[in-house]
C-alpha cells in the first residue's frame, strides 16, 4: 500500500529517501524508547520497489497554470496543480528537469536515474515540461502573467553567495563546482582542497573532493563540533573518509603565493545573523589557521537570481527574497505565485516538496473562486480518482506523546535497520551509491518497529484488560459493548500500546481539586458530600478517543477516581 499512499504527498520519495536528513525522525516517540524508526529508509524502499500508481484527476477547469522551474518545488506544484484540473506548462532554463537533485546532488548520494524516474512520472501524467528556456532572458515573466490564469514562481535559489573577503576572485562557487565536477570529473590527485562553510553543499564538496582523489580535504565552518549544520552522519562520513574538520573559523582572506593559494581563516567563540543575513561575530584570542591549497571552494549560502523577475516589480522580505502570503502564497503581483527556497530561503528538499503542494492547492482555490482559508478536504478514493470537499475546518490532531502511551513494554525492543553499503567492485572511495537500501526482509522488520503513536492496531490490549468485560472486539476493532456498567477504572487506558485511549483534557485537574477539597473537610460538613458529588462528576469526563462519546459515572462511590489519583494515571 505503500508506493500508493506516498505519491498523493510526495511524488519524489525515491529523492527524500536518500537526501533528506529526516528531521521526522527526531520526533518519533521510538527514540525515547530505543531508536527512531528509519522513516526515510522505508521510504525509499517503497519508491524503489513498488509499482508507479496512476491517478485521475478532477474535471478539466479550462484554467491554465505556469510553473517556473523544474526542482522539487516548482515540480510538485505542476503535479498537484494538474491533479486538480488545470493544464500546467512547466518553464525550466537547463536542459534536464530536476533542479538541485539532478544538477548539483552528487551520484553517490543521489544516482540520476532515481531524478529520472520521479521527474519523468511527473510529465508522464500530462504536465507539459520546456526546457532550454530561461524566464527573464528567452521569455519575460510578465508574458507569462499576461498568457496563463496563475502563474507558480519556483525558481530556487542558484546565485551563489561569495565571501567579501580580501582575494575572494579566487573562491570557487560550490554548486557550480559540483554541477562540473558531475560532467567533467576533472582529477584532484596530488592537491590540497579546502572547502569554507559547514552545510549539506559543503560536505558534499568534500566527499567529491576525496572521490577525485584529492590528496587532502579541509572543511572550515563557523559552528562548533555540537552545532554542525550537516547531519551526524554525513559528520561521521567525512571524519571516516579522512576529511579535516576546523570548527569555530571564520574564513578572513585567501591569496595567491608560490603558484597556490595561502588561506587565513580566525576563530570565532560565537555567531549570530540578523534579519538582513547580516553575519555578528565575536573572535576568539589566538593564532589564525593558515594553509596552502590548490583549490578554495565557497559553499557560504545562496541567494535570489534576479533574472527571472527582470520587468516585475514585486515585495521582497529583508533577506532579500520574494515574499509571500502564508496563507494564499500569494506575492504583491496579482496573479503570481511563489514557492520553494525563492520565498523560504535555503532550506531542506522535503520542505520545498511540501511547499510546491500547499502552494498548487492555494492557486486552486483562487482559479475556483474560493477564500484562501476556507478549509477544503483533498483525497484519492479507492478508484485512484481525485476527490474534493468543502468541510469545516478540524482542529488539529492531537499529536501522542511517549509519555502517553502507558504499555509501551508492549513493544519488543529491537535494534534499528542499519543501510547496508552498496555492492561494488571499483575502489572504495567511488561515485557509485554508497547505501544498497534495505533489503524486503530488513524493511518488514524495521517498518514492525512503529509504535502506531495514536492509531489503534487492533492489538485488544483493551479488552482482555477490562475487568468488567465492558469492551468487546469486532471487525472494525474495539468497542465499548456496554457503556452503562463501565467502571471507569483506566485499565483499558493503561493497557494501550499506542495511546490511542485518553483522558479528557483537564478532568483529571477538576476531579483531584474536588478530591482534596473533600479529604479537608469534616465529613458531618455538608459541603463533603457536594465535594464527592462533583468528584463523581469529574468521572463522566473519562473517554476513549475512539469509542465514540463520553461514558456515564455510575452513582455509588469515588473508588475509581482514588485509585486513579494514587497510583498516579
């Protein structure tokens, strides 16, 4: 079920399953319990063994959306505004859709043909896609407002940002590093490289560095050892493949000395950036970290390229990006969009992916004449058609914390899924994939782990907990049989796995204030038994999520909700 439950929220889980550093996983409640569950691994095993699912989508709206760029963003919008009826053109200025993931992601970590796949599904399902045409120099973006009903603005962020340090002419640019080296592979044997930032692109360049054969490899970065920007692993990697590490430096000039380069870089005790982007630095006492190298990269952030907003004037944020409405995704020019790094900044794939989405359904709601806040419900049913609704808008879910989910000993412990290293016969240090991914059996393992944080999985934990055998199992799960005899004792609370059976939100607060309002009164008071009475009352705020609505107190005495206090649920 899986490959057909990703798509309609992410159409590049092959992508985010190698790339993404999973923030998801520092949420998931396993790790307070052993280890998260290896979310983006199982991903990428559905994207790469199951089937492509084809959707239908809703009737032609007659209305015509432009998307600005082929990345994550400006493709998700095309796919999710095609969905949703409308004929989508796609504008993309290189030869090959993909964005970041097919131009600048080195092999290694993210192999073409994985692009290839996903973006070719994309036009496969009827988004028309031009490349070789660059918004602002071949056509002018207010020709593209002026021809189509909405125009999606998700260019990203490719102008590189250099160091305004003394001799940065001699600082080579990172992407456009790492776009070349793809093509060209150029060897680095026998020369010193170092590398200025500590991001994804930085690492990135490192481990290309080291695949050329470069006989050294420095990065120098303004975090600290316990603050670095890239994830611990991608850390682990570098340290493991030999590449230098100097934390807490900030780069202060480079120039040319016997044919190489002498780099000076000075330490920082801390740093700080201001709404601008503007960089605060506090330095350290001590000697600079001087070296020679052959090749200087700048991997020091990105920022807007203004040629494809040539001719429109638009509002930009202080940084220096467009801005945007939250809500509508609207920018300051009727009828233009904007989503993805161009009006988040620098950011992660995944959120770009869910930004291109939200902002395909805002243009969808203004092409059908809707407020940008109403609440409207997408799904694909059981046919593969999309389908909508106008609903009331839901709060949101409640979201179940470890501490929640009182039988979590349910769950076997058991030790995460590692990736296991791609089989190769070349040297180690090598651009082919450097992870296998999971094999069918590691996966069904790993994807047992979940903890169903708050989905019932039918365990009947419940029932066989109920002393008053007030719970029965059905097909469609448990279920409260007999709500007048419930004693309302929590058993079936305790005995959850997943914490899908709660309290109500404060009953246990007003039932423990009128608890001691009773156990300080004089009982000849008549003021106890209003006390007791209430505290009665506090029990009929007891219910299970799913079980429908609130379950009546009995009316004989406040043994449940004493215990309940005592041993502390």
């Amino acid at each position: 079920k899986a490959p057909a439950r990703l798509p309609p929220r992410n159409p590049f889980p092959g992508i985010t399953g190698r790339v993404c550093p999973h923030p998801c996983e520092t949420k998931c409640n396993r790790a307070e319990y052993d280890e998260p569950v290896a979310i983006h691994a199982l991903e990428r095993f559905a994207a790469d063994t199951g089937h492509e699912t084809r959707f239908i989508p809703l009737p032609a709206s007659g209305k015509r959306v432009a998307v600005v760029g082929s990345g994550p963003a400006g493709l998700t919008a095309a796919r999710f505004a095609a969905l949703l009826g409308h004929a989508v053109t796609v504008y993309e200025s290189a030869p090959v859709m993909g964005g970041v993931p097919r131009h600048a992601v080195p092999d290694f970590r993210l192999p073409k043909d994985v692009v290839d796949r996903e973006t070719g599904a994309i036009v496969a399902s009827g988004v028309q896609v031009r490349t070789n045409v660059t918004v602002g120099r071949d056509i002018t973006l207010q020709s593209l407002l002026d021809t189509y009903d909405a125009t999606i603005l998700a260019v990203g962020l490719w102008k590189e940002r250099r160091l305004d340090i003394p001799g940065k002419e001699h600082l080579v640019p990172a992407v456009g590093w790492l776009k070349r080296s793809t093509l060209e592979r150029q060897s680095l044997t026998g020369k010193t490289v170092v590398i200025l930032g500590g991001g994804g692109v930085a690492f990135d360049c490192a481990f290309t560095a080291r695949r050329l054969n470069a006989d050294a490899v420095h990065i120098v970065c303004l975090e600290p050892t316990d603050a670095m920007r890239a994830p611990a692993e991608e850390v682990q990697q570098a340290l493991d493949e030999g590449i230098v590490i100097h934390n807490s430096h900030l780069s202060h000039a480079v120039a040319p000395e016997g044919g190489r380069l002498r780099f000076e870089a000075r330490p920082v005790t801390s740093f700080s950036f201001d709404e601008t982007g503007a960089l605060h630095t506090e330095f350290a006492p001590g000697d600079p970290l001087c070296m020679n190298a052959d090749l200087v990269i700048c991997a020091s952030g990105l920022q807007t390229d203004e040629i494809p907003l040539e001719g429109v004037d638009m509002a930009r944020t202080p940084r220096g990006f467009v801005a945007v409405d939250p809500v509508s995704f609207r920018t300051s020019v009727p009828g233009l969009y904007a989503a993805g790094d161009i009006a988040n900044g620098p950011s992660l794939i995944a959120r770009a992916i869910g930004h291109g989405r939200q902002a395909a359904i805002a243009v969808h709601k203004a092409l059908s004449g809707m407020d940008p806040a109403e609440n409207l419900d997408i799904w694909i049913d059981e046919t593969g058609r999309v389908r909508e609704e106008h609903v009331p808008a839901l709060p949101a879910p409640h979201v179940v914390a470890f501490k929640e989910i009182m039988h979590a000993d349910y769950h076997e412990h058991a030790a995460r899924q590692l990736l296991p290293p791609a089989a190769s016969d070349g040297p180690e240090l090598a651009f082919a994939e450097l992870s296998g991914g999971l094999t069918a059996e590691a996966a069904v393992a790993e994807a047992g782990r979940c903890m169903h944080c708050g989905h019932c999985m039918e365990c009947g934990s419940c029932v066989e907990s109920c002393p008053g055998h007030i719970l029965e199992m059905t097909d469609d799960g448990p279920a409260v049989a007999y709500p007048s005899q419930c004693w309302h004792c929590g058993c079936c609370r305790i005995a959850c796995p997943t914490g899908s059976i709660a309290y109500r939100k404060g009953w246990l607060d007003e039932a423990t204030q009128h608890f001691q309002m009773a156990c300080n009164m004089d009982p000849a008071n008549g003021e106890y038994r209003q006390a007791l009475m209430m505290m009665r009352q506090g029990g009929q705020a007891y219910r299970p999520y799913g079980y429908g609505g609130g379950i009546d107190a009995c009316d004989c005495c406040t043994a449940c909700l004493c215990m309940n206090m005592c041993c502390g649920n």
